[in-house]
C-alpha cells in the first residue's frame, strides 16, 4: 500500500527535517493549520521518537 505522506506535493512541505516533515493542510480546519508527519513509520503517536 502507497502512503501518501512519502511523496507529498513539494508545494504542501513547508519544513523537512531529520526526522520530520511539516505539510500544509490540503483541507486545513482553520487558517494556517499544519500537520507534522514523522518520517519513519510507526503504529501510533506513542511509538514516535521523544
Ligand atoms: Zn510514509
């Protein structure tokens, strides 16, 4: 199964770290909201580095 945070549209990455990605929204909440995506692929919140 693709994951579509892998390869997002260059235009929606506003930050690339290490070990994450900062996206805009494609359908943001309010104005401004962001999502911060881990890099690596983990289960859960929980399962992320510190
Ligand atoms: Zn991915």
């Amino acid at each position: 199964m693709s994951c579509p945070f892998c390869t997002p549209a260059p235009e929606r990455v506003f930050y690339r770290g290490d070990l994450v990605v900062g996206l805009w929204d494609a359908f943001p909440v309010s104005p401004g909201h962001a999502l911060l995506v881990p890099i690596r692929h983990v289960e859960g919140w929980f399962d992320a580095s510190p």
